[in-house]
C-alpha cells in the first residue's frame, strides 16, 4: 500500500478515521461499483477518489483493479479471478442483453446525463428475443433478476407510475461496460458447454456451474 490507513486518516486533520477508509475499502469490493450520484455510496466514492492511487496499491495484491470514469463520476473494482461468484445462466443472459441494449444506446446517442440508458420492457422483450433465441422471463421471474443483478452496480429497476401499463422499467448503468465483458461471454460459453452434457450428468454440472461461475 502507499500509505496506511493510519497515515492517511492523520493527513485529513481528523475529517475521517481509519475505519472510514476500511469501509469504504470493503463497500468497493463487496458492492463492486460505487457511484457519486448514490445517496448511500457517495460518501464512499468521494474518498476513494480522493485517495484512488492508495486504494489501487491496496487492493492490487489481492489481484483486484479499480478502474474509474471521471465524466460519470464511479470506481469500479474488477477481480482479475471470478471462481466462487454464483452467477446463473438466467443472470449471465440478462446482462448480456442489457449490455447490448446500452451499446446500442450509445451509438445512436440516447445515453442520460448520468450515463444510463433507459430500457423498456417491449424493448427489453425483442432484445431478449433477438439476441437469445428464446422468451424474456416472466415479469414475476424479472423482477427478481434485475434485483439480483444490482449487486453488480450495472443496473436498476424502476417501478412504473399507477398510468403506465408495464409495471417497471430497466435503466442499464455506466458501469456495464466495465463490468460486463469477455469474462461475462466466458461464462455463457460455459453454460453452453454444460448444456451439451449428457442427461445423466448435465443436471449435477449445472448445479455445480452455478454454485462456483
């Protein structure tokens, strides 16, 4: 590490103590994306900005890179190893979806100020369609994804007004991009693989896929 925790909480004449900066060390690695514009990680944002080399040399040794986008205002801290994440192929393909439909958003310049992109559910639906190959999940079954997916810091669900016919909407985060690459497309490859499995043992792989993706 370039300076201690202690050292560092000294420099700020008392402004914040050295749990401050271990909490906000582990909200990064647990949360994996901290965002300026949240009301419960800005605190946390602002001071791993303010002291981003430290934490880089921090955090590096446990093979853990920070990347942040100062125009969008977020850290992100990116595992160089992801054995032990529970992800499902239910997860894996929504997030693919959802990274495609905010590259698509970025190209034809729809992105917010705050770099999320808005998406629909009939939107969502054909995208879903079209790049999977099969059915959306129900809205029941969605609504449980997109909430699990939050943890990565790449989405969130919006529940709709009492006058709008769907019932919620997607908006994709900035963070997506950083998040969710070749590795994501690593993990759907294996998913297809487990799938080629024979039936006797491809229930059992599947479990176990899902247990240490």
């Amino acid at each position: 590490m370039k300076r201690s925790w202690n050292t560092l909480s000294q420099m700020s004449n008392g402004i914040y103590t050295v749990q401050d900066f271990e909490r906000a060390a582990w909200r990064l690695v647990t949360e994996q994306v901290l965002y300026a514009s949240d009301r419960g990680t800005k605190v946390a944002y602002h001071l791993i900005e303010d002291h981003f080399d430290d934490y880089l040399a921090a955090l590096a040794p446990l093979g853990i890179r920070l990347e942040r986008n100062a125009h969008y205002r977020y850290v992100v801290a990116l595992p160089a190893h992801g054995e032990g994440t529970p992800v499902t192929l239910e997860e894996t393909l929504l997030l693919l979806v959802l990274r495609q439909r905010y590259d698509e958003a970025a190209r034809q310049g729809q992105i917010e100020d705050q770099g999320e992109v808005v998406v629909e559910l009939p939107e969502l639906q054909e995208a879903y369609q079209a790049l999977v190959g099969r059915a959306m999940p129900e809205v029941g079954a969605l609504r449980a994804l997109a909430r699990t997916l939050k943890r990565w810091g790449v989405c969130r669900l919006v529940d709709s007004e009492s006058d709008d016919p769907q019932p919620f909407h997607l908006r994709a985060r900035p963070a997506i991009v950083e998040v969710v690459g070749e590795q994501w497309l690593q993990r759907l490859d294996q998913h297809n693989r487990d799938d080629d499995l024979p039936d006797d043992d491809g229930d059992e792989a599947r479990e176990g896929d899902d247990a240490a993706a």
